[in-house]
C-alpha cells in the first residue's frame, strides 16, 4: 500500500530499502559479536548465550522482516553524509588498531573484544544526524558503554568479563534494531 507518508509492507518486501538491508548488516555483526566471543565463557553460560542469542534473532525477523511497517519515501542525504561514514569507518578502524597496539604493549590481547565493542559503538554516533536516524545514538551509546565496561572489567578481573560483555552486546544490537523497526508500524510514528 502506498501512501503520501510512505509504503507500508513488510521488510522481506523491501530488502533494497536501507533500513532492512542496515538492519540486516547490523544484526550480522551483532550475531558475530555473539559468535566470536561465547566460545570463552564457561559451556552453561556459552550454551545460554546461544539460545539467548536465538531469541533476539527471532524478535529481529520478525520485527523487522515480517511485521507490516511503514517505509518513509527516502530523502535525499546531505553531501556530507558520505563523507561521515567513511570518516566514521575510518575512525573506527584506527581507533581498533591502536586498541590493538596498546593491548599487545601491555600483554592483555585477552580483552580486543573490548576496544571493538567500543570502536564499533563510537562509530554509529555519527551516523544518527548524517542519516537522520536517532537509533544509531542509542545503539552507539550503549554499545560504548558496554565496550568501556568490558575493557575495565577484564584488566581489573578476567579476560572472560570483556568476553562477556562483547556477548550481551550482539544481543543488545539485535533488541535495539528491532526495537527501532518495531517502532515503524503503521500509526504509532517513529519513536
């Protein structure tokens, strides 16, 4: 159905629409955050996380391939926003180098997860003016948190604690991009 506001389907409808195909690329790295790093943490906690994981994957399809929702007409982007991805992307990729660098100095590669987490998250703020999109605020912002509390909690404790902490965040990412989709069904407005 379209609409003066939009076309409302479901995302498996419109795949090529950015904000199915982003949220699809959001949740694979999500799914790897999960992936790569649940293989340290003791087998009961690595096999909940797993099912855990599963559960978000499922609230993700649905809200976001399945559920009706309405797709705004697309507007076209500022010139800069190019430019602040791949200025983002870059950022993003130095500041994991560097992490990398810092944690090889001192003998503590045990908790890089950490400074991706936290790389990746410091990312996305950007992106919430260039794209228009205020999720990519929320999700940057918990994400940073959560690589930050990785990075304390594994120097000052356990390598497993970063670990951990790079887990909950794949499943954050999942909750808050179907949260996001979620909030465009027809006639509740964005959130």
């Amino acid at each position: 159905m379209i609409g003066t506001l939009g076309t409302v389907g479901r995302g498996l409808q419109h795949l090529v629409h950015p904000r199915v195909w982003g949220a699809v690329i959001g949740a694979i790295g999500g799914s790897v955050f999960v992936h790569a790093n649940r293989g340290e943490l003791p087998a009961a906690v690595s096999t909940g996380a797993l099912v855990v994981w599963a559960g978000a994957l499922a609230v993700f399809v649905w809200a976001v391939l399945i559920t009706s929702r309405l797709f705004a007409p697309l507007e076209p982007l500022p010139r800069s926003a190019a430019w602040v991805y791949f200025l983002s992307v870059a950022g993003m990729l130095v500041g994991i180098q560097l992490g990398r660098f810092a944690l090889d100095a001192v003998g503590r590669v045990d908790v890089f997860p950490g400074v991706i987490v936290l790389a990746v998250g410091l990312h996305f703020l950007p992106f919430a003016r260039a794209f228009a999109t205020p999720m990519f605020t929320r999700l940057g912002l918990v994400m940073a948190v959560l690589g930050v509390a990785g990075l304390v909690l594994g120097l000052a404790w356990t390598g497993t604690a970063t670990a951990a902490a790079a887990v909950v965040t794949g499943v954050v990412m999942l909750l808050v991009i179907s949260q996001d989709a979620w909030s465009d069904r027809p006639g509740l407005g964005r959130a």
